[in-house]
C-alpha cells in the first residue's frame, strides 16, 4: 500500500509472506511465511539456522526526496514506492527508482519496465527482456541467464510520484490485483496518472542531478 495525501503525507507499507508456507493456525486467521527455507542449512556459513537467530529481511518500502531537504525542512517526497515479493523486493524497488531517477521514467513507465533478479548464482530476467540484452549479459559480461516464461516478474510494485507543484501520479505493477487511485472530493480517477512530461527533472541542480 502507497498513499499520498494532498498535504504532502505518504505512507508506504509492504505486506509480504516473502515465501508462503500454507499454514495457518485455527483461530489465528493468518498464514506463516515458509522463510527458514532461506537459511543455509551448513553449519558455519554466515546464513546457517542457530537457535535465536533471525532471518534477513527483503521488505524496502522507501520514500525519496529531493537533493538537499533537511530533516527537519516539511516537503513532500519525489517518490514513495514499495512492493510485496518475498526475496525479489529489494531489486524490483532498486530497479523502478533507477528507471525514474537515472533514466527519466514515469513512476508507471518505471515500473512497467521488464526487470531481472540476481538472489543467487544466476541472473533470472522476466521474459519481456529483449533477447540481445540477454546475449550481451552472457557472451559479454560472462553471467549465467535464466529467462523465465512470466512477461513480468521479481515483486509486484505500488509507487506514486510527486510533482513540484504537489501533483500527483501512480503506477502499479500490471500482474497484481492493485491499482492507482486519485481520491478527488467530487471524483475518483483510477488508472496510471502521469504528470506532464518529466516533472521529476524540475528537481534537477544546475548539474543536471537530482
């Protein structure tokens, strides 16, 4: 869940089983995540179980503002994402902020975007990867690939984009339930939103950064 009110507000929660174990205790109402599965069942390894020992945690609801706002200065943030996907969060956020803020994207352009994992000795990349980037990870860089038949995959991303002006903008990865809405006092407008051309670059210092 990602919010925005019009006082500049936001809030974002992750709601995450990270991987689901099917189990649920009568009277409880809620299921167990199956996550001792990504511990390293060697003894001695920096992930091996140990009594007590808690697991790592992908959940990376983050919130970004502009360069140079000081804490204690009252401004909305640029952009407030997050997303549920157990292991695969961390680099399905890390990629929809590159995509906005290294490469100009709307917040719904951004995450719309084929993306890729690497949680473990390969490189998994969603099947909307175009086939010549695969071959220059390979022949290139020398990385193993593994192309998933899913079109878009490695977590399911909410965020909203903040104008200059406050305006407001969403984007919801299009394999989820979820959408954005822009709550209006006369009207609700659902659907991606996006702000005129490239609000996110009125942010920029005379270098050109954000």
């Amino acid at each position: 869940v990602t919010v925005v009110d019009s006082n500049g507000g936001a809030v974002t929660v992750t709601h995450s089983l990270g991987m689901p174990s099917g189990v649920i205790t009568d009277g409880l109402g809620f299921m167990f995540n199956g996550c001792m599965a990504v511990f390293d069942p060697r003894p001695g390894k920096p992930g091996s179980i140990k009594p007590g020992k808690r697991r790592f945690t992908s959940m990376s609801p983050t919130m970004v503002w502009p360069k140079g706002i000081k804490p204690d200065d009252w401004h909305p943030p640029m952009i407030v994402i997050g997303a549920p996907g157990g292991s695969q969060i961390s680099t399905g956020v890390t990629q929809c902020l590159l995509n906005s803020l290294d490469f100009g994207m709307t917040i719904s352009e951004s995450i719309a975007a084929p993306r890729m994992t690497c949680n473990n000795d390969r490189i998994d990349i969603c099947g909307r990867v175009p086939r010549f980037v695969e071959n220059e990870i390979v022949n290139k860089y020398g990385y193993h690939v593994n192309r998933w038949v899913a079109l878009q995959a490695f977590s399911r991303p909410m965020g909203i984009e903040v104008g200059i002006d406050g305006d407001t903008a969403g984007g919801c990865d299009i394999t989820t339930s979820g959408m954005p809405l822009k709550i209006l006092p006369d009207k609700i407008i659902t659907g991606t939103m996006p702000l005129n051309a490239r609000h996110l670059r009125h942010y920029e210092d005379k270098n050109g950064k954000l």
